[in-house]
C-alpha cells in the first residue's frame, strides 16, 4: 500500500489531481479503503468538484458491494448516474446488484440500457441531411452499414435461473420505462 505524498501547492487543482490519481491506483490495486480515503482528501482540496464526487460515490458502492452491502451500493451507484447518467460501469453494476438480490426484472432495465447507451457508443448516427442548416450533404453510407449491423451479445453468460419466456409468452425485456437515475 502506497501513501500519497503532496507535489504541489496545497489545494490546488494539480493536487487535487495527484490525489485523485493516486487513489485510482489504489484501487486498481484492491485497496478500495485507501483509494476512498484519497478522493475524500481531493474533496477537501476542491469542495464540489463533480469528478472528484463521481470518483469517490463510485468507490463507495464499489466499497459495499464487496462488503455485501447490496442496497447501500445500489445508492452511491444511483447518485453517481444523477451526476454522469450516461456512466456504463455503474449502470453496469446496478444490473449485477439486482441479479444478485434475484430481481431479474430489474436486472433486465438496467442491462438494456447499457446495451443501449453501448450500442450508441460503438455506432453513432449519423446527422441527416435533413437536420442541418444550409445545404444538404450526401448521407453517410458506411454509417448507415453500421447501424444495420447485430448487436453483439455482452451478457451472453448472465442467466437468471429458471430463464424462459415470460408469462406473456415473450422473450423481450420488460416493457417499462427504463428507469431514470
């Protein structure tokens, strides 16, 4: 285990920086306590910082998910995704939360919307002529190729017991609203 030592001018951003770098070598490492107690030392530096409080909710749901405490990191994952809703791990995580409490239905919500928001990633759409000001522009065929590609299976080996179709009959993912953060 390391332990961090200033470079820089007390509360300035390049230390609250090393602080923050520090602690995500930490945790990198498994040492999830060290690397927390770095982010809440880089808060103080600078009080309000969204990447510093992203960094260190993440590193307390990461904290209690290891401990077991299911509910309690499905909360700092919520309160990272009210700040960076577009955040994949802790999208992530939330699925494997609710799989490990066997809530399938709400393991489901949150794996499509990963699904989504990584499809969206690896294959934007492109801008139709359409949409833009001035003149029209040709559209983009090699984006159009890959918009028609499959999405590839990610969670090809998450099963919930008891897997099948629904009581509808239905293989599909619920059909509610994906839930907001």
């Amino acid at each position: 285990m390391g332990q961090w030592v200033s470079t820089a001018n007390p509360g300035s951003r390049a230390d609250a920086d090393a602080l923050s770098a520090w602690a995500e070598r930490e945790r990198e490492r498994g040492n999830l306590s060290a690397a927390l107690s770095g982010v809440r030392k880089a808060l103080k530096q600078l009080p309000g910082d969204q990447k510093l409080l992203v960094q260190k909710w993440s590193y307390k749901a990461a904290l209690y998910e290891e401990q077991g405490r299911l509910p309690k990191a499905a909360k700092y994952h919520k309160r990272v995704l009210r700040l960076d809703p577009r955040r994949q791990d802790s999208i992530h995580a939330l699925a494997r939360i609710k799989l490990r409490q066997n809530d399938y239905d709400g393991a489901m919500v949150h794996l499509s919307h990963y699904v989504e928001l990584r499809e969206a990633a690896e294959h934007p759409q492109p801008v139709k002529a359409d949409d833009l000001p001035g003149e029209a522009h040709p559209p983009d065929v090699e984006a159009k190729a890959l918009l028609g590609s499959p999405l590839q299976p990610v969670f090809r080996d998450i099963k919930p017991a008891g897997a099948g179709p629904r009581a509808n009959g239905s293989m599909q993912p619920p059909t509610k609203a994906l839930a907001r953060y």
